[in-house]
C-alpha cells in the first residue's frame, strides 16, 4: 500500500503513462488540483505495476466489472484499489485475493449523528459516543471506522449495493475479521502521524 502527498506535485512526469480513457476522464477536472490527483493516483499506479510487477503499460489494459470495480484484464490474478481525499491517494494492489483501501483526511464531521444512525452498528456507535459529543476527537473516530467500512465494501467489489451497517467495523482492535455474504474480509487501520486517517481490507483464502 502507497500514500501519495500531490500537494506540490507536477503532473507532467506521470501524464503520458495515462490510457486514453484516463487522459480524457482527467481533462474532466474543472479544478486543476483534482485533475493532478487523478494523473498521480492513476499514473502512480502504473509505475507500480510496470516496476514492482513488471507488467508492461501495454500489457495494463483495465476493465469493471458490473458494479464498477476495476480489474486488469490479463491478470486476473493481481487486484488494485485505489482512494482519495484531500490532496492524498492511496494505492493498495494485492496477489491473489482482492482488496479494498480507503483514506479520509481529518475534519469535522457535521451530520456524523445522522449518518451513524443510518450506517453504523449499534457497537460502531457506542464506540465514537465513547469519545464524548461529537466533536473533532470523535470525528476522528467516526472516520475511522467509516474507512474500514469503505474499504470492505471495495474489496468485495459490489459497491454501495450492500448496505454499510451490516459491516461490523468497531476499531478497538487494529484488525477486524468482517463476514459479507460468504465471503470473510479481514480489515485494519494503517498508523500515520496525524493527518490522514486510512484503512485495508482483503477478502481472507478459505
């Protein structure tokens, strides 16, 4: 798993790395800012892959399946998430099983009451009200189980189908065993100074 900073990052390096179809979804952008993150995340990628996996950019071809989870048509084998927030990118690619990462950076949440009743399980709930009112310390909580939730759901590849308060992610542990369907994913934070708050999931070889 890789954080990408694209605070100062110039976009020039990594845009001829792009497909045609990336170029023109980053052309999209209005703001510039959103359209470097994209060129980092996606270009990032495809070094990664060329230099650590040795797949060659012609040999990178990406399709979705029907639920918009982006896979590598000639390997089937090798699976990628990607996330943003802020000006940060998280990349996760894995061997074997499919996975899922999530960043957020960290701010006040307004509607965080709202949203828990809605998508958080009883114990999630008890869990960020532990903290007190719903403030930035409990923000903070908030996120960071939304992220495992968020990235649970990537790694199972069905997006928002499945509904988030079915997803046990209560952070007391720094990794959690999730069960979707009859599937098993497990999940944990990634421990970063400060700011931004990140999360993986893997779906576990039965």
């Amino acid at each position: 798993m890789w954080l990408i900073d694209t605070e100062n990052f110039e976009p020039q390096s990594l845009e001829d790395l792009l497909s045609e179809d990336e170029r023109v979804a980053a052309n999209r952008f209005r703001r510039p800012d959103l359209r470097n993150r994209y060129i980092a995340a996606h270009g990032g990628l495809r070094v990664l892959l060329r230099e650590l996996h040795h797949i060659p950019l012609d040999a990178q071809a990406i399709d979705r399946n029907g639920y918009g989870k982006p896979h590598l048509m000639q390997y089937p084998g090798l699976h990628y998430s990607i996330s943003y927030s802020g000006h940060y990118v998280m990349v996760g690619i894995s061997e074997g099983e499919p996975i899922g990462v999530d960043v957020e950076i960290i701010r006040p949440i307004e509607d965080a009451a709202e949203l828990m009743d809605i998508h958080f399980t009883a114990a999630e709930q008890a869990e960020v009200r532990s903290g007190g009112a719903l403030g930035t310390c409990s923000s903070r909580k908030f996120l960071e189980i939304w992220v495992r939730k968020e990235a649970c759901l990537k790694a199972f590849g069905c997006g928002l189908n499945i509904p988030l308060n079915i997803v046990e992610c209560a952070h007391r542990d720094q990794m959690t065993t999730v069960q979707l369907s009859d599937s098993q994913f497990r999940t944990g934070a990634l421990q970063y100074l400060g700011d931004p708050i990140m999360a993986w999931s893997s779906r576990i070889s039965v």
